[in-house]
C-alpha cells in the first residue's frame, strides 16, 4: 500500500511488519516496528513548524557545539533520542523525535541549549551593534566639539585682531597687527590662544599653528632695551595726521592685563615662563590649553581646520569691540590700561573754543593742551578747569618765589609733581634734600630690592608728597610693582634656565636634548640652590657633565649611579675628587670577592676613609677583611722536619694550626675592624695595631660584662679608644692603689657607664636598642 506524499516532502520506503528485521532511519518520523506508517503523520507539517524546523536546522548546521541538559554535546543527545524512539512502545499523535519536531521543540523551550545559543548570540550581536553605534555619535561628538571652538578660536582671534589693530594700540605697545595664515611648524596650542614672548621668537601660537609678531618684551636683564625709558611724556604735541597723542608703556601691557585688566575687553594670565595665556576676549572666555610642537604628521589636519573656519561666516567683531567699550568713543588702550595713555586729538578744536582758552593772557601751547586733555580724561570741561589750574599754579609759584627761580624751573617741577601746586612748593623748597634721597632709591633699582626701575620724576614726586620719607616711598614702590617684578624675576629664570638647556649646551652639561621634565625641575632647583648665579651653576653642570660622559670608565655595569646621586659627588667632594671616588668605587667592586663581598654603601665608606685614594681604599678594604675572615688559612708546613713525639713513628713533615686573627680578637663585627683601623695611625704597623686594639676590647668586654651585662663591645671599644682615654685620665688621675690594683682609664670609664646604664634599666627607661641581646 503506498501512501500519498506532499509535494517537496522526501519519499522514502514504507516500513511493513516483515519485510525487514533492523528497523531504517529514515527523514519521516519513527514508528513502532510491524506496524504500518501513520497516515496522519506522512502528512505535511504545518507552515509555522517547518520555518521553525529550518531555523533550527540552520542553527544546528553553523551555531557552536552545544550541549545538552545534562551536559553532553547536542549531536550525541539527538542519536540517543534517536535511539530511544526506535525501541519506543505505543505511538502518540505527535512526533517525539525528528528534524522539524525536535528544533520546534527546542525552540519552544527557552531552557534549551539551542534556545540559549540564539539568545546569546542575539544578544553579544546587539552589544556590538550598540558599541558600535556609541562610538559613532561620540566621534560625531567630538567632531562637533572641536568644530565648536575652533569656531570660538577663531572669532577670539578677530577680536584680537581688531584690538591690535585700534588706533592708538601700536603707538603705546608698539606691537604690530600680524598678518598671514597660522603656521603648524612654529608650534600649536592644545587650545585657546598663547603669547609666547621668549627671547627665540615672539609669536601668537593658536590651536591651527602659530603668527609670528613684531613685539620685543624687553627690560633690564632680559632682552636690554636699546634706549633707558623716557623721563617725559613723548608724543605730547600733535602731528599731522594723527587722531590721538599717545604715551608710550614704561611696564609691557602684559603685565597690567595679568595682574588687574580690563575683562569686558581682554583678559591674560601669566604662564610658565615668557608666556601669557589668553583667557577672554571681549567677554568670550577661552579654554585654556598648553604649548606643544605639532608634528608633521598633524600639520595636513591644521591646515584644513583653520580653512574651515575661514570658510564660515565671517562675524562683524568691529561692532562686538564698539559694544564692549564701558565708555563709547574712548581709545581702546585707555579701557585696557585704566588710565588716560591716548588723547583725543580731535576734541583739542573744542577746547580752544572754550573760555578757559580764548580768556586766557597768555594762550596755552599745543602741549599744555594735551596735558590738560589727558587730565581731564578726554572730557572737554574737565580738561578746562585742569587748564585754569595749571595757569593757577605756575603763576602762583612764580610770585612766591620771584627772583628765585624762573618760569621754566617752574614748570619742569609742576609737570613732576603733576601740577600739585602743594607737593610742588615742597619740591622747590627742598630740592636737595630731595634729591639726595632719590639718588639712593634708584640706586636699589632692580628685581633684588623689588622696587623696579622707577622714574626719577617719579620718585622725586613721591617723596615729595612723603615728606622726603624714604622708607615710606619705598614701601608703596614695592606694593605697586609687586606682580610686574615677580613675572619679570619669573620670566628671567625661565629664560636661564632655558638657556642652560639648549641644545649646544645640554651635551655639555650631561642633559638629553630635548630635556625631560625631571632634569628641568633639578637644574630650576640648583640654579635656586646657586643663589641664582649662572657662573657657579656653569661650573657645577660642567663637572657633572664631564663625568657622565666618562661614566663608562669609571663605573662597572653592574652599578651606574644615577644622576642625583652625581650630582651628590660633585657637590660632595668636587669635580676631579669625584672622578677618583667613582674610580675607587670600581677598583674596589672589582676585588670585592677577595675583600668579602662588601655592599655598595661599604665600600663607599671605605673610599671616604681613604680620601678617595685608591690604594690606600684597598689597603684599609683589606686589613678589615683580614680582621673579620673566620675562614682559616692553608696550613703552611714547616721547612724543617719535626722531631718525632714519643709515641709516634717517624712519618711526614707535622702542619701548624692555624689561626685567624678574626679568633684572636674575639671575632670583631666589620663596623668595629673599621673603627679600630680608624683608631690607629696609619702605616705599616697598622693591622697590627688594630689587632692589638681589638684584643684590649676582647678582654675588656670580658672583664666588664660579668657585672654589667647591658654594656657591649661596641662600648669596650669606645672606651679603649687613646684619645678618650687621655681625656679622661688628664681629667681623673689614677691613685696609686688604682694602679696598683691594675686599674686603666677604660675599665673605669665602663663602670661608669655600666652604672648608669643599669640604673636606667632597672627604672625602666632604657632604650629598647641599648639593651642587650
């Protein structure tokens, strides 16, 4: 009888009681052996089980080896129930075993193996599909960040540029608008904007590369100026075609901008060395960043940001910078300075036409003018009543002291003393006096006293209003300049310490070029440690670093001190001592075997001992090993035969005992043969002595320790020392009974602190390290 089959189902024999004795294998599920097929189960499978059986089946055929759940693998679990099925009692209406059935039944089952590999390569899938996608938008992040202040830079940096750029900016600073693209091979920022003002190069340095500008930070000590600063205002009378008079700095605007600034326009801070960072611009704060040099692999990427940013809308910072002016129409170095350093030229029509002007006997002059302007803090009524006032009090000084001086000596005095009529009576009525002080303050000028280089006029007009009290002007000197003189102080050292570390000189010195950090902070330390001299921090780097380059010569490989420890050495003994301790040092860790293996630190002391002479560390290394060596030497037989004791037959030649010295002087500790060589003169009878010496302690300590236990050999030997010894008796004769009796100065020196070593420990008070062990 045949059965009909579906259509994509396999064909396959039917199965009849007789007509086989094994059971087939077969794709169809299993029946009961002697019974004919059901018909119900040769029919097609439902659509949902066979996807699910074909999604099993894929999962079988490529998913790892899997197990089942009593552990053994899955292929091994499927023939079991193969098995099992073949040998089964009465059929059921669903199958038991099967492709389709067995993977819709593990699938069913969450606990499956099968079912827990999908979950768990689903789920490692997704991880890193979420992964994936995190370090996506975090790159694009990122990305977005950077752009953001790049973008930020770049508008600073117009800011910047339009401050530079202002009229009166370059007359008082003297630095000049920068022009070009930035340059990656001149270095970079990590962000925000630099000003890097070494004595190399002064440069603008920004996150795309750095500008090069035309500005000197100089002053005495660093970069000299060519020229001391004016004693007077110049650019007072006005030129052709000028809008402002302006003042040139006496202390670089940098400075000012650190230490107080005008933060509604530009904001800087001191950085390490001749550096100031930008922190704000034009109330824009900047992320603060570190100077690197870019290498070249980077300078493509540089490039291509700073066109980006160009690319993008150019913003209108002339009116962001006409905005941010506290007061409208004031010069921009006026806002920056605090003072009024640019006059207006173009009020000076309307100041004429004011009646302090056209009433006036005697017309004022252009620079009477100017002066009165930058007053009067370029506002026209307050410059002329400051005009009435200057004509005030040169006329008034004039008639009280007519004859006595001329209207010119009165002026010079009136602009010193900035027309305080009061502080310039003072001034003319003491004027030698005056002088004389002033003389003596700027003598002091300089980074030492803290005071600067003030002025003359200045100075003059200080003591004026002081009174002539020099300890009270130079205490207001020292509080204003306080911030420029630390950042000048600050900037020198780092220049030297710059210079000590250049490439031409690093080889010299021993440094690595470019130097590390560690070897910066040690040179900043010596040169603090040199008390700021460069002659003697030249000398001492010269040492080191003739040393370092012969360092292969005078050290074994084992042992290569380190640079610190050089530096002890030189410090400790000088340049060329120190070479001949190092070269002991190696002599003396090359024969360390037949000297008993002394560490490092000993054979140091032993060099020391011998004032880095390297026989004499040898000699002394030496004799302390042959007063601590238990090892008994070779037996040396005699030259003559012994006679033979009674008793014995005549036979070889009889070998002496030996005798270490380390047994004849009660075998001594390394420390104490050190301090007995260093008891004893030095010379050919010195070994001998020491032994001599050691044998004294040996009995002493004998004598001794029976009634004191707490006194050691290290006490008998202090107290066997000659020198000690005659203190003592010179101080304490002995009686003749004591001599009789034989009694020494040592024995009586270690009653006495026997005694009294004893009494602090029966009251409990001696230190656990003097007790006995």
């Amino acid at each position: 009888m045949q059965y009909r089959q579906d259509k994509g189902q396999p064909r396959s024999p039917a199965v009849r009681g007789g007509d086989s004795k094994e059971p087939q294998e077969s794709s169809e599920p299993c029946t009961e052996q002697g019974s004919p097929p059901n018909p119900v189960r040769r029919a097609a499978a439902p659509p949902g089980r066979a996807k699910a059986g074909e999604a099993a089946a894929r999962v079988l055929q490529g998913g790892p080896r899997l197990l089942s759940a009593d552990g053994a693998p899955a292929g091994r679990a499927a023939a079991a129930d193969r098995a099992t099925c073949k040998t089964a009692g009465p059929q059921t209406s669903e199958p038991s075993c099967g492709g389709a059935a067995l993977a819709s039944t593990t699938l069913s089952d969450p606990s499956s193996p099968v079912a827990l590999a999908s979950t768990t390569r689903q789920a490692a899938a997704k991880q890193l599909a979420d992964e994936a996608a995190s370090e996506v938008a975090a790159q694009r992040k990122a990305e977005e960040s950077l752009a953001a202040c790049d973008q930020a830079t770049y508008e600073s940096l117009l800011g910047l540029l339009e401050i530079v750029r202002s009229p009166g900016f370059s007359e008082h600073t003297g630095l000049q608008p920068w022009v070009g693209t930035p340059e990656p091979q001149l270095g970079c920022t990590t962000a925000g904007l630099l000003f890097d003002l070494s004595r190399q190069q002064q440069r603008l340095v920004t996150p795309f590369g750095a500008l090069t500008m035309s500005y000197s930070l100089c002053f005495p000590g660093y970069l000299e100026p060519s020229a001391p600063p004016p004693a007077q205002d110049e650019h007072l009378t006005p030129l052709p075609g000028r809008t402002l008079a302006v003042r040139p700095e006496r202390t670089s605007l940098f400075f000012a901008l650190c230490s107080s600034g005008a933060p509604h326009l530009l904001a800087l801070s001191k950085q390490p060395g001749p550096r100031f960072a930008v922190d704000s611009v034009l109330g824009a704060p900047l992320p603060a960043g570190g100077l690197r040099d870019a290498p070249a692999s980077e300078h493509k990427a540089m490039r291509e940001r700073w066109s980006a940013v160009t690319r993008a809308s150019r913003p209108n910072m002339a009116a962001r910078l006409t905005a941010s002016l506290q007061t409208p129409g004031t010069p921009i170095i006026n806002e920056l300075t605090g003072r009024c350093d640019a006059v207006r030229l173009d009020l000076l029509p309307r100041l004429k036409q004011h009646r302090a002007f056209t009433c006036a006997r005697t017309k004022p002059s252009e620079e009477d003018l100017v002066r009165a302007m930058r007053a009067g803090g370029n506002e026209v009524e307050k410059a002329a009543r400051h005009l009435r006032a200057m004509r005030r009090a040169e006329d008034g000084l004039v008639s009280q002291r007519r004859g006595y001086v001329t209207r010119a000596q009165v002026r010079e005095v009136l602009q010193t003393c900035d027309y305080d009529e009061r502080v310039a009576r003072l001034l003319l009525d003491s004027q030698r006096q005056v002088s004389r002080v002033a003389d003596d303050i700027l003598a002091q000028s300089g980074l030492e006293s803290g005071i600067g280089w003030p002025t003359r006029p200045d100075v003059e007009a200080r003591l004026a209003m002081a009174g002539n009290d020099e300890v009270s002007v130079l205490a207001a000197l020292i509080q204003e300049n306080r911030a420029s003189v630390e950042m000048m102080a600050e900037i020198i050292t780092s220049d030297t310490i710059d210079r000590f570390l250049a490439p031409e000189r690093a080889s010299l010195y021993g440094l690595s070029s470019p130097p590390t950090t560690e070897e910066r902070r040690r040179v900043e330390a010596l040169y603090d440690e040199f008390g700021r001299s460069e002659e003697n921090l030249h000398h001492f780097l010269f040492a080191v670093g003739q040393i370092v380059s012969s360092l292969d010569n005078l050290t074994t490989p084992a042992w290569r001190p380190s640079r610190c420890e050089l530096e002890g050495y030189v410090r400790e003994f000088g340049g060329d001592l120190a070479k001949a301790f190092l070269r002991a040092n190696r002599c003396l860790t090359d024969a360390a075997r037949k000297l008993g293996s002394p560490d490092r630190a000993t054979i140091a002391r032993y060099v020391r001992a011998a004032e880095c002479n390297e026989q004499e560390a040898h000699a002394f290394a030496l004799a302390v090993w042959k007063l601590v060596n238990t090892k008994p030497p070779k037996a040396v037989k005699s030259k003559t035969p012994a006679p033979p004791a009674r008793g014995r037959s005549k036979g070889g030649n009889e070998a002496k005992a030996p005798v270490t010295l380390a047994e004849k002087c009660g075998f001594p500790s390394r420390a104490e043969a050190e301090a007995a060589l260093l008891a004893v003169k030095a010379g050919k009878d010195r070994l001998a002595s020491a032994v001599a010496m050691l044998e004294r302690v040996d009995v002493l300590h004998r004598f001794i320790s029976p009634t004191f236990p707490v006194l050691l050999r290290a006490d008998a030997l202090w107290a066997a020392a000659e020198p000690r010894q005659a203190r003592y008796l010179s101080a304490k004769p002995l009686s003749e009974e004591e001599r009789a009796l034989g009694e020494d100065g040592p024995r009586q020196l270690l009653r006495r602190l026997g005694k009294m070593l004893q009494d602090l420990d029966e009251r409990g008070r001696l230190a656990p390290e003097l007790k006995p062990r």
